[in-house]
C-alpha cells in the first residue's frame, strides 16, 4: 500500500485508527449493525413450534394468522437459538488492489469494509475469522468473537509484508474450504480482476459448503471507464513487467465492452449460485450498496 510504504511504525498505528475511526462511524451512522443482524442473525434461528397468544406478554406483531385462524385461537411462533454463526472475510491484497485514482487506493477502501463487517460480527456477538491472499494465503485468522479479534485484523490489515503479487482465487479458497466451519458466511472482497484460472469451481464448492457466501467488488473507475480525450498513456500491467504505450481514444470503447463482459461473468457466477453478490465502486461510500444488498435479502 503506497501509503504505508512511506513511513514506519508511528504512520502505521496512525492508519490503523484510521481505519477503525471510519468503521465506527460508518456502522453508526448507517446502523450497519442492524441491518447485519437482521440478515444473518436471523439465519441462526430456528422454528420451534406455535404457542398461544399471552397478550401481556408477546407482541402481536408476531402473531401467525393463518394458524391462529384454522384453530380460532391466537398462536404466535417460537423460535429457538441454533449454534454460534461464524463470519469469515477473505480479503484480496494482490498488486490490482493497489491501484486507485480516487482518494483512497482499491486496498484501503477494502479494508475499511472488511473492518467493518469484522467489527458487526464481532458486537453481533459472531465469531469472525480473516485471511489475506494474492499469490496465496499471505495469513489467516481463525475465527474468534472477541473485539481483541477486530484489533488484530486491522493491525494486519496495515501490513506491508502481506501485499502485493499474482492473484489466486481458486487455491485461496481451496484451501479456505478445509478450515471453514459450515455454519459460516463468507465474504470475498476483491476487485476481481487478474484472479486466474479454476476459481469458478473453487467458489461453487464453497457455496456447497457454507450458509452463505457473498462477493464484493470493489472497482476504481478507471477499472471500468478510461479517461476521454487525452491521447496516449504509458500503462503498466500489476501482475508482470509488461509496459505499453496506447491511446486510450482509440481503445477506450473496446476497454469498457471487455471490462463489462468480464464484470458481469463474475457477478453471473456468483448469483448462478445462489451467492450475494455487490459491486461497488471507491467514489461511492460502500454502506449504501451493501446495506440495499441486506435489504433485498432479507425478505
């Protein structure tokens, strides 16, 4: 992250409460937490039978009409608390997420998502393991319901050490697939972009395995859209040493078709599969698509 790589210790720990002044409060503000629970807390309930209605004790809002009314008396259902739901974050930190043109790099606006969902788990009373992959797992963090747990995904989230490299979706999530709990829902968060070969069936197998999985992509905009009008640019490939000199004018519509082809293969694979899927992009605060995502879920 460029903004690491520029100073020591002390900008570090100055980017870590960043980062955590970010998530708290974007979870206040946009009262993420609410709206998390309701989606996955309530995946850990289970119906457990009907009962009757006790009107100084029950809401009436949870009434069930249908069976109240064959029995002509009022029945409200029960619920009873399964085990503990794991949350597991795999964040992608490979060379692509290293890149932005806006005010934060792709990488650290992931992070302030990660940290945040981290930190939901977490006051949700969840247990939340991380990881961080490229080339491979760079490092893992089995999952714990303690805020001491936030703190150490943060602290590794401003790491020098584990960014940077290729991108392998596929081996990242085999071997996520052997440690994860079933009961777990899983976030990938990545752009997406250069994550190799096989990974379609890596991502359909985790799906298999797991109470929900959930796609995040984060995009700069020049990912997608390339700047009008100014000619020929010097561009580099992340993943090689491959240097270019095109015009955007006259490629910049073919850029944008494949952009888009390739964008929507990878949104197609994950809600083929019956995954969440949202896209965001870093000029954009990122609670209002993932909280729209929780929305239309719910139901």
């Amino acid at each position: 992250m460029k903004k690491i790589e520029k100073a020591g210790t002390l900008y570090i720990e100055e980017l870590m409460n960043e980062i955590d002044a970010n998530v708290r409060e974007l979870v206040d503000t946009f009262r993420f937490l609410l709206k998390y629970q309701i989606l996955f807390k309530g995946s850990g309930i289970e119906f457990a039978g009907l009962r009757e209605y006790v009107p100084e004790h029950d809401d009436a809002s949870k009434i069930d009409w249908k069976a109240s009314l064959r029995s002509k008396k009022l029945y409200v259902k029960q619920f009873e608390d399964e085990r503990d739901l794991d949350v597991y974050i795999l964040l992608d930190v490979s060379n692509s997420m290293l890149f932005g043109t806006q005010e934060k790099l792709k990488s650290e606006y992931a992070a302030v998502i990660a940290g945040t969902l981290a930190y939901a788990a977490v006051e949700s009373g969840d247990n939340v393991g991380f990881a961080m992959f490229s080339d491979d797992v760079k490092m893992a963090l089995d999952p714990l319901g303690d805020i001491s747990q936030y703190y150490k995904i943060l602290r590794s989230m401003v790491d020098p050490r584990y960014y940077g490299g290729g991108c392998n979706l596929a081996d990242s999530l085999s071997y996520l697939i052997n440690i994860v709990a079933e009961r777990t829902i899983l976030f990938i968060i990545s752009d997406f972009i250069g994550i190799g070969k096989g990974w379609e069936n890596s991502l359909k197998m985790m799906a298999g395995k797991l109470d929900k999985v959930v796609g995040i992509m984060i995009r700069d905009v020049r990912d997608s859209f390339l700047p009008k009008g100014i000619g020929s640019m010097r561009l580099s490939d992340p993943f090689s040493d491959k240097i270019l000199t095109v015009n955007l004018d006259k490629v910049g519509e073919e850029f944008e078709k494949l952009a888009r082809k390739q964008e929507e293969k990878v949104e197609n694979e994950f809600l083929d599969g019956g995954m969440g899927f949202v896209k965001i992009y870093t000029t954009e605060p990122f609670v209002r698509p993932l909280i729209n995502y929780l929305e239309l879920t719910e139901l």
